[in-house]
C-alpha cells in the first residue's frame, strides 16, 4: 500500500515519546514493502522541506506550556495570527501533498496543533483513514472542529486559539474508518466525551525489546534513580526531586543519586525544579540532561537500577516504563490513566499516590530489597515481552490498515 502518514512532529525534530513511536511504525511498515509518505510540520527547520519521502511543509505549531498563567496568555496571543495564517496555507500543502504522492489510505497520527484545515482536506479527499490515537488530543481535536463547522471565518480560523483559552464547544466526530487508540482508558475518556469510537480497537504501542537489552548489571545499581520524560509540572518531577530530599536528608541515606533526562518544555518550571534543587542542597546528587538522542537511552537505562514515574496527571500511555521494564529496571510510578494497564502494583511494579513525595521515598527504599527487586523485574520483563513487543503492534496496525483499504476499494 501507499500510505500516507500526518503527524504534527516527526524526528530527528520531536518532543516526545507520540512522534518517536510514529517513525517507528513508518520504518517497519517500510521493512514490510510498503511506500510510507509522511507531512508534517516545519518544527525545528522553520522554513519547509521535503527530503525522503518526508514533506516538512505545515506551519510549526505555537507549543503553549508554562507554568505561568500570564506568560501562558502571552503566548497565545502572540501566535494567534500566525494561525490564521496557516489555516489559510496548511490545507493548499496538505492537497498538493496528496496530489503528489498519491496514496491508497491516509494515517493520521498526533494531529494537535496542526492547521484544521489539513484535516479538512482529509475528510473530503475521499481517501480511507485510519487514525491512531496516543494522548488526550482526540477530544481537542473534536472541539477545535466544532469551531471549523461555523461559518464566521473569525471563529473558523481561530478554532485552536479558542479553546485553549477556555470557550469550549461540542465535539464533532471525525469521518474516520478506523480508531486505533493506545489504551483503554483513551478509548473510555473519548466515548465519555461523547465521541462515538465504539468500535475503536486499542492497540498498545509496544517496543522494540532487542533495542532495549535486559542488563543484569544493573541490578546492583538500586541506589541510581532515573526520570526520562518532558519537563513540565504535570510530568510530577518536582515530587521525585522531594522524594530525594526525604532519603538524603531526613533519612541519611546520601548514596541516593537522580538523573533527570527530558525537554526543556516549560521553562519557568525548569528554573523551578532548580530553585527546588537548590534550596535541599542537591547539585551534588541530581543530574540534568536535556533531550539526547534516541540511541543513547539504552545505555542511559543500562545506568540506572530504579525508574521513577511520578506522573500527577492521567497518563495517556508510559513508554519510557516499557523501555526500563525491557532494560531490567524497577518502576517505581503513580500508575495514572492509561499507565495503569502497564503497572500492576507489586506485581511488576511499585506504586505511590501522586504527588506523594514521602510515599514514593518509602518505596524506593522498599525496593532495595534484593529479593523484591528480581521478582518485580522478571515479571516486567515477561510482561513487555509478551504484551508490549514492537512486532506484534506492528501485525495488528497492517491488519488495520489493510482492513480498512480493502473495505473502501
């Protein structure tokens, strides 16, 4: 099949985990003999490119994440004609995009804070699609196109500006053929918000276990703790940086050592977490790292023998708990949203209250028992071998994806 594949990010220039999965979906469903187009945004160019069968051609989306209201505003105010500009140009790329490469089904991927206007081109190009959902945008993305539907363009142009601050309207659902989502839970969160996805299948993203050897090595390293993650309050990291604080210095355990590898997303929380570091006398005991590359996180779990998870929101998904599982590391996490289909407490996994800085010390702390420490990791191991491996996503997603073609054919 010819597939082409929309998504906001796509690496080397990524944030997150969404974008990463999405290329590693491209490249095996590449290895499998089929022709993978992909359009996406100009972030991290600012200008457009098209090189490889990738067409960076879509306006870089406005990324509006502080932790403070005001610079918050400031910055949607500041990229709302920006938007307008690219509702009117992003739909003309996405046709020609189209045109050019001619494909058999569209696959849409993160498609929040693309112009609105690429995913109208979509619905009426008359192609299959099939969509695969990783986080909570789907019901952003049915908000933003009850803005689209009006006919005053002030309103159509602004969708997105709109509803991040605040006016919200009722979600339309999307003209797709087939809903694929990560977890259960996103699947329960879209159908509560009223979209119709009944019968949405849910796919679990796996990895690639072969890229994340299991280290035995790492089994005497329980004193390392690791955060692998964006850089943003509701990622919790503030309460792994306080867990510390309890061990080194209300505890007097001062062997305790935290790596902090992630995207600087929300900077006046990063200076935050450095005042944090700062006021418990922790520059000794706390490393940060800001993005590496993908293939230096193996050797960066391989260095580590705790995983902290502190998420105080409801987690889409948790690929970076799969990656320590397959690397031999214990979990130690908050198991909110769709993470919880991942961590089963005490079974493959330690689980603490989020935002419980004492709770998860209390764990850590637990997890220096040598005997629960290579019971939780066998089981992880099985677990992410079994249930969350790479080839068996990819089966699933070309049964999907074929389905779908063959059904519009």
């Amino acid at each position: 099949m010819r597939i082409a594949i929309i998504s906001n990010f796509y690496p080397p220039y990524y944030i997150g985990g969404y974008e990463l999965a999405c290329h590693k979906v491209a490249e095996e469903l590449k290895k499998r003999g089929h022709k993978v187009f992909v359009a996406t945004t100009n972030y991290g160019l600012k200008k457009s490119q098209i090189k490889n069968d990738v067409w960076r051609i879509f306006g870089e989306p406005a990324i509006t994440s502080s932790s403070s209201k005001i610079n918050y505003y400031c910055q949607l105010f500041r990229d709302f004609f920006k938007r307008g500009f690219f509702e009117l140009r992003d739909g003309k790329r996405c046709q020609r995009f189209l045109d050019s490469v001619r494909p058999d089904i569209i696959y849409l991927w993160n498609t929040k804070k693309i112009s609105l206007s690429v995913l109208d081109v979509c619905q009426k190009s008359k192609l299959p699609i099939c969509y695969y959902v990783f986080d909570h945008h789907l019901v952003d993305i049915g908000r933003w196109l009850g803005f689209w539907m009006c006919k005053n363009l002030a309103v159509k142009f602004s969708a997105g500006f709109l509803d991040d601050i605040g006016i919200k309207t009722k979600p339309i659902h999307l003209k797709v053929d087939s809903w694929q989502l990560a977890t259960r839970f996103l699947k329960d969160e879209a159908q509560k918000a009223g979209l119709k996805i009944e019968a949405a299948k849910v796919i679990y993203y796996g990895i690639d276990v072969k890229q994340f050897p299991f280290c035995q090595e790492n089994f005497d390293f329980s004193k390392r703790l690791l955060f692998v993650g964006q850089i943003v309050r509701h990622k919790g990291v503030h309460t792994a940086i306080k867990a510390l604080n309890i061990l080194i210095n209300e505890k007097n355990q001062p062997d305790f050592t935290l790596t902090i590898v992630g995207p600087m997303v929300d900077k006046s929380y990063y200076l935050f977490l450095r005042e944090l570091i700062a006021k418990y006398n922790l520059n000794e005991q706390i490393k940060i790292l800001n993005q590496v590359k993908a293939d230096e996180m193996p050797g960066i779990y391989r260095n580590h023998g705790l995983f902290i998870f502190p998420s105080i929101w409801e987690e889409p998904y948790g690929i970076t708990i799969l990656e320590a599982m397959a690397s031999g590391l214990v979990v130690i996490g908050t198991a909110t949203g769709g993470s919880a289909e991942i961590c089963h407490a005490n079974v493959n996994a330690l689980i603490f209250e989020k935002g419980d800085e004492k709770g998860c010390a209390d764990l850590i702390l637990k997890a220096q028992n040598k005997d629960l420490r290579r019971a939780l990791i066998g089981r992880a191991k099985e677990d992410v071998a079994i249930n969350f491996n790479l080839q068996q996503t990819i089966n699933k997603i070309e049964d999907d994806l074929k389905s779908a073609y063959e059904k519009s054919s």
